[in-house]
C-alpha cells in the first residue's frame, strides 16, 4: 500500500492535471469501449446514488420481489475511479437495469437491443418541477442524454405520465401507469409501520406528533443550506404538554435547525421517513414529495413556506390553490394552522390531490413492475 501511494505522489509530480485528466479521459474511453463487447448476463442490476451500499424504498421493495439473479451498485457521488469503472461494467453486462434517480453513465452508454432500462423515480406524483423543467448543474444535453435510453418510466398517475414525458424528454408512451413500490408500503403496512415506531420509541405513545420535512434549498441549481426561519424557543414554549414537534431532514440537508436540544422539539432524520409519517397526527412540509406519502396516509398537512416568493423549482400544479392542506409563509402562524388541520382535515382536498397525483396507486404496483421484469429476462 504504501508502495502504491508513493507511486501516486510521483505520479501527481511529474504529470500535469492536465496530463492526468487526458490520461484518466483515455483510459474511461477504453474500459467502455472494451465493456460493451462484453456478454450481457440474464440479471437485474439496481443501480442507486441515493445511499451507500444499500437500496431505498422503490428500489428495496422491488428487489425483494424479484426472485431472479440481481446485483447492486449503491453509491452517493461523487464515484472514485475504481467505482465508476465498477458502474460501467455492470450497468453494460446486466439484461435490465432499474435506477430510481440520475444514471450519468447512460451519457456515455449505449445500451444493446436486448437491455432493458426501467427507470423508478424516488418522487412521487407531478409536484415540482425537475430534470429538464428545472435548473440544474449540468447542461440540458447533459441533462437529456441522462434519460433518452428509458424503456419504462414507472409514475403514479395517468396525469403524472405527461409530466414526466416531459421532463425527460421522452415519449409519453414509454412512461407507464403502474404506480411505486413505496406507495405499496404505506397502503398495505402504514398501520405495522406505525406501530413499529411505537414499540421502537415508547415515550412518544400518545402523544400528538407534528411531524415537520422540509426539502432541500438550492440557488441557481447548487443546493445550499436552509435556514426555516422558525423561532424553536418560541415553539417550544408553546406547545403543551402532550405535543411533540419532530424535524425529519431532507437526506441533502446534513446540517441541524436547531442550536440546541429541547424536550418537545426532536430531530429524528435517522428514521424512516415513512415510519414517521404513519405515526404523526399531522405532517408539516413545503415542497417536498413527502406531500403524496402523507396523502396516502391520510394524514392532514400544513405546508410552510417562508421563501414561495423565491423558490426557484416552479410547479407542475397551480400552487397553493391545489395543496391537499393550507400554506402560510408566516412562522408565527404555524402552530395554529398544524392544531387547525387536526382537528378538521380538508378531507375533500386530500382526496383530489390524491386522485391526479397517485390515481394507479392501490397496493399492487411493486407486482405490476415485477411482471415487467420478467418479461425482459
């Protein structure tokens, strides 16, 4: 090892950044060129930036249910040398590949006639604005050739196939109706989830839970931190003795709200977010797809958003107008607005948001995609 190190360090001194990039460009030329002269494996390859090593819901629930060969490639970027070279081998040699995000090796990949990629987005519903309708780090070509080799888009609703169509620059047809895995989960297992959350967290049975997820922030296309603007002294003071208000941090926000520690104010990021939404009383969000896992919950919602007038995503609804719960930008008017949602749920607005957002829901899609599969195999 310590051999290998000082060779990089000769390396790095002798070759220009330059030079290595030219180098590291040539060598990322010939491992793709010489994998896709590789035999394509009768296999399924989950492939996932959204956690290391492991599957999330969408894709986890899919694998289970897959009886077939499969292989995982899971890493957040950014992917060192040796994973990327990884990626490209496997992403080349598996029958069918299922991605619930960006597959940036799909810019430089070109599938055989016989791959099969289906694409299971982590997102719910037509909600806000993402890939090409929204601003991003990377070029719109960039941006395109991410998507352009689909052969199915999994989405949750007849409305949602449109959206998605053009957000990735693909034919409407190729987006299918079949509705998520995670929708699965939480129509078939909110009521085992919640009382999971229970068994797992005692001291918060019978209390009533607000359950505050906010999404991340960014500025021109580069995400940044988020700062909510609520006076959690204040907040704390004021809510009585058995409500708890429980934070639940997008997975990009790796920084706290709050300065301090409070007894009725937690930070739970560390749990499922869908065991945290089957147990609270009322979900406190803004525009983050956690609004569909809520409405299939039932649960009542508030949406908070201090910074509408500056959120630079858009939407794909007429926003506020067709929330399933009420929006504030103020901080002082939350607490009112969270009992108010408790104690009378606009029960009809939940039902139309769920009815455009997640209308091919109903407990079987994870089945309906595994067919699917298997089809291709």
């Amino acid at each position: 090892m310590v051999a290998v190190n000082e060779m990089k360090e000769l390396l790095k001194r002798i070759i220009s950044p330059a030079g290595r990039r030219a180098i590291l460009k040539f060598l990322n030329r010939f491992w793709v060129d010489f994998c896709s002269k590789l035999p394509v494996k009768n296999r399924v390859c989950f492939y996932t930036i959204r956690e290391n090593g492991a599957l999330l819901d969408n894709a986890g629930a899919l694998y289970d249910a897959l009886g077939c060969k499969k292989v995982i490639f899971a890493a957040k970027l950014p992917h060192s040398n040796l994973q990327k070279a990884k990626a490209y081998r496997t992403l080349m040699t598996s029958k069918v590949i299922v991605t619930d995000d960006y597959c940036r090796y799909m810019r430089v990949i070109k599938l055989k006639e016989n791959q099969f990629l289906m694409q299971i987005w982590h997102g719910c519903g037509a909600f806000k604005k993402f890939a090409l309708d929204a601003k991003t780090d990377i070029s719109p070509v960039q941006d395109r050739k991410s998507h352009t080799q689909y052969s199915a888009v999994a989405v949750t609703s007849e409305y949602a196939r449109r959206v998605f169509a053009g957000a990735f620059g693909i034919d409407e047809k190729i987006c299918i109706a079949t509705g998520l895995p995670k929708t699965d989960i939480i129509i078939n297992s909110r009521e085992k989830l919640r009382e999971e959350f229970f068994a797992s967290h005692p001291s918060l049975r019978g209390k009533t839970i607000y359950l505050y997820c906010p999404t991340f922030r960014e500025k021109d296309g580069i995400k940044c931190v988020y700062d909510p603007g609520i006076d959690f002294d204040a907040l704390s003071e004021n809510l009585n003795d058995d409500e708890i208000f429980i934070i639940s941090r997008h997975p990009l926000a790796d920084y706290k709200f709050t300065g301090k520690d409070y007894p009725n104010i937690k930070d739970m990021t560390e749990c499922s977010t869908l065991s945290l939404v089957s147990a609270a009383d009322v979900v406190i969000t803004d525009y983050s797809s956690v609004a569909h896992d809520a409405t299939l919950c039932g649960k009542p919602m508030v949406f908070y958003c201090p910074d509408v007038s500056e959120y630079e995503r858009g939407f794909y609804i007429r926003f506020p107008d067709d929330l399933p719960g009420e929006m504030t930008e103020k901080p002082e008017e939350l607490l009112t607005l969270i009992r108010q949602a408790k104690e009378k749920p606009p029960l009809d607005r939940i039902e139309r948001f769920r009815l455009e957002q997640l209308g091919a829901c109903d407990g079987k899609s994870t089945e309906r995609l595994a067919d699917i599969i298997r089809a291709h195999l």
